[in-house]
C-alpha cells in the first residue's frame, strides 16, 4: 500500500503502479481459469482469450484501489477483481457478437467470434459470468465471511442485470441513429459502463469489511463519476484517434451513427464535463481517510490520459 | 407437504400436484421478474416471455421435491426454484440462437430470438442468468442464512459453467455429425442438462439448513440418475412423437445429424436404460427417512411420461 500514499507523486508513478496491479490482474485471472487441456477445449481457450487479453485493468485496479483504502489486502482482492474482469471480457464478447455491434477487432486483435466461432463466443461469455460468481461465493477463493460473500454476488448481479448493463447495452443498440439528450446519454451509460464500474468500488470496499454502509455510499459516488469521465474520455479519444493507436476501428460509434458526449456536446465541452465529473469525484474521497492519494490520482488520469 | 406422503396414490394424483407446483413456480417467477413498464421494456419483456412460456417445471419440481423431503417449508424454496428455472430459460433462449440450435419454435411458440430480435434474445440470456444469481445471494429474497446462500449461489455457478451446462452445450455442437458412444453421450448429458437438474436438487436440499453433506450427496446421486432417465426419456420421445405433441419440430436431433440413446442403443434399449436409472435414484432416497414418496413418484413418473 506504501506504494499509492505519496500524494506528491509523479504521474510516471502512478502509471508503474498501475501496471504492477495490471499484471497482477493477469496472474490472478490466469490462476481462476482452467488449465490448458481441459475439456471442452474451445470453451476454455475463448475465455482465457478474451480475459487475458491485456487491456487497461481499470475495473480492476478500481477494485484494488478501493479495498487498499479500507485496509485490504492484495491477496483479499485478487478474486473480486478476477470477477469484475471476467464479467467485463463476457460483456465485450457479447457486445461484439454480429447481432450487437458486429466488430471484428479489438484491442488490435481479432474478437472471439472471429478467432473461434458464434457459438463458442456466446458460450465463454455465458461461461465467464457463472465463472465469477462461482468465484466470489466460494470460500476456497474469497477469504471473506459468508455475509461479505454474499453481498458481493448480489452486488455484481445486480450492476450487470436488467437494470444494470445489460439493460444498458440494449439501450444503447436502440440508441442507434436517434439523436440522444445528454441526459439519455448518460442514463444509458450509467447502466452500460457505469453499474460495473460502481460495482468494482464497492466489491473492493466490501471486500475490506472494515466500512460502514455510508462509506460504500461514497466510494459507490466516486465511481459513478469516475467511470462517466472515463466514459466521455473514451467517447473524446474515440473521435481523435486513429485505427493504430487505439487498436480497434476509431469512430465506431460514427458509424453505427451513435450518439457521443463529443457529437452532442462537442469536443471542448466534453472534455470540460468530464475534468468535472473527476473533481466532484475527488470531493466524495474527502470522508474517507487520509489513504485516498491513489484514488485522487485515479481520478486524474481517467480525464487526461491519451489511451 | 401431506400431499406428497401417500405411497399408494394414483399417478393422477401426482400429476395434479406437480401442476400446483408449476403454478406456484409460476407465480413465485412473475414476483421475481420485473413489473410491466421498467425501461427497457423489450429486455424485461423478453425475459418474461422465456420465463413464464409455461414447461413443465420439472426443475422446480425438484427444487420443491428435495427441500421438502429435508423439512423445508415452500416458501423458503421459491426463490431456488425460480432461480433454477430463470437460468433453464437462460439456456434455452442461447441454445435456440441461430448460431446453436437455430430453433424458431419452442413448446409451441415462437422462440425469443424470432419473437424479439437475436440481440435481445442473447442479452435476455444474460440477464436472466445474473437475476438468478442476484436472488439466490440476496437475504431479501433468499431467507436461509449466508453460509447456505453463498453455498446455493456456488453450486449453481459450478453447475451451469464451462464444467457445467455452458460445457455441456459446446460438447453436443462439436458432436453434430460425430458417431458417440454411449458414454461420451452420457458425459456430454450430464454436464448440457444433469448438472442443472443436480443442482436443483442440492439447492432445494441446501435451502432446508437441515441435511448433512452426505445427505446432499444422496440428493445429488439420486437427481443425476434421474436427469439421464429424464433425457433418455426425451430422446425417445422426440423419436416416436409428432410435431404437435411435442410443440417443437420432433427430430430435431435428427435432422443435425446428431447422436441419440435411441440411434445408439435402439428405442427399447434406450426404455430399458432409463428404467434401470430410476430404479438406481429411487435406491439412493433409502438413506433419506420416510419422506420419499413423492421423489419416488418423481422418478417412475419420468421414465413413463408420454410428454
């Protein structure tokens, strides 16, 4: 934990931190999933392929950093954190599939459907969610009480459900080539990235078993901002990068004729909305200790980084 | 729970009260779904419309059966069994999917892919298989203690995984075309449709606090041998029956080419395995008291039901 108290930090910090908590992400998730050679063998190899993939560990790293501020440690968040991943790779197979958005490269490689076929993308999405429950009730691999095992299934299911993301996801696809408010916009992205995100935080602070109910408030509050600055970031980088640097074909959105933050608010104003959204953030953490450096610099990074 | 304890009941008698159960599971899976109007009314639609098509329960029915054999109440039992039959419905909205089965009728209707649009139907699926595992973890609607709902919550996650029905699943695609024996049909069986009905069994067991491991593990013995007579049952079935008995295109198995006990082993040969199976799970109740009489019903009933 000595690693994130230093508020006065440099940024390159931050970034090495948070790639040390990526690769842990990958151990962790790698020691969840089946060996190699396991039967049926497509099914394991398109979730292995989907879950290890890289990618940024946000959801993760939110994780980590939310029970390391209620006093947990790494090791009591490598399951939550494999869980919330594994639910985020299901949601971007499903998301992918031809009858969603249809892509056929992400993170600069080839989606599941395309490397191994429909059915089995389907299935190791399907796969993966009972994989993560089964996760986090178990106590062989969450070390926390029955009580704190439970709540946090009920946590997950609940973000990712009806009401959650995939409720979200359909909105979205019904979004299509209708002209969104701000507030549609957001509602759906409340549901479609946001519930998950939020989720993440409180997996972390339940994981630590130390916070009141009015804590788990506050960290749900950050999250809820941080993950729609994250959101309109990505919207911004989405419509200023090219194929190459964000690995996957920029403007999809355009395409699909989506609504954006940046097409309903414009360039500036989207990136204005979301520096705030991280500062409104950062005021929730004020209740929450003097352990909060990381998560300020969490906050930060979402608005400004470039990928 | 008096109706179940008469040994010598008519089969009549049966049937007329596993209709009440399917009524109670109906009722008990409209509390559970979303009230008409919750946004996106397609998705919450869609899973109404795979939930509550009617069916004949009988995962519920097991649910219902095994908890009350170990004292468990019925109420305390709705919520597995609509769990139960939530991720059943879930199963079978994905396998009916053009890149599955490509099924257009289910019991008569159309399937939810046709009567919605694929994307729907898959993330129905999605949400149905989290809603169950939201109400199992949940003390508001699952009233056993933690230790028994995290339990609940991971057998189910185990069962319907990649080692589970998603695997199962994948195994029977793979072997479209492929001439199994009987074993690698019956391994491919108890993990698409036996381990679901096993883990109805262990939750409705889990849900009574009251059996010891080795009585789950009767349970367990007792709904596998059960589940394999229940899909002989099936395969003989879809090969002597009509379409409109059936209320799906009958041969289905056929026309993908697929192996059946009845291509493997003939139609009486397949009859006599089922027999001898429900004869094996009745031999497993001796152990559990004198409350069997209706989890002996439930077996005989399998192996004779002409639907």
């Amino acid at each position: 934990m000595s690693n994130f108290e230093s508020d006065g930090r440099q940024s390159e910090g931050f970034e090495s931190a948070w790639k040390d908590y990526a690769r842990r992400t990958e151990d962790a998730l790698t020691e969840r999933l089946a060996d190699d050679g396991q039967v049926p063998e497509s099914l394991h190899s398109a979730m292995k392929y989907a879950c290890l993939g890289g990618g940024k560990r946000f959801r993760a790293m939110m994780v980590y950093a939310c029970g390391q501020l209620a006093g947990a440690k790494p090791e009591r968040l490598d399951t939550p954190a494999s869980a919330i991943e594994m639910v985020h790779a299901y949601s971007l197979i499903h998301d992918d599939l031809p009858a969603m958005d249809d892509d056929d490269l992400r993170r600069g490689r080839p989606t599941c459907h395309i490397k191994f076929d429909e059915a089995t993308a389907i299935l190791a999405g399907d796969a993966l969610q009972s994989r993560a429950f089964e996760l986090l009730a178990s106590a062989g691999w969450n070390p926390v009480s029955d009580n704190y095992r439970a709540q946090m299934v009920e946590a997950l299911a609940r973000a990712i459900g009806a009401q959650g993301m995939a409720g979200g996801q359909v909105i979205d696809m019904q979004s299509a080539g209708i002209n969104l408010t701000v507030e549609g916009l957001q509602g759906m992205h409340e549901m479609k990235t946001g519930a998950l995100i939020e989720a993440s935080a409180v997996l972390g602070g339940l994981a630590s078993e130390s916070l009141s109910s009015n804590s788990i408030l506050k960290l749900s509050g950050y999250a809820r901002r941080v993950g729609l600055a994250f959101q309109i970031t990505d919207d911004v980088l989405d419509y200023i990068s090219s194929s190459e640097q964000l690995g996957k074909r920029a403007g999809a959105d355009q395409r699909m004729n989506k609504s954006t933050y940046v097409s309903i608010l414009g360039l500036q104003q989207a990136r204005e909305t979301a520096e705030n959204l991280a500062s409104q953030a950062i005021e929730f953490l004020d209740a929450l200790g003097d352990n909060t450096a990381f998560l300020k610099q969490l906050a930060k990074f979402v608005v400004s980084r470039s990928y």
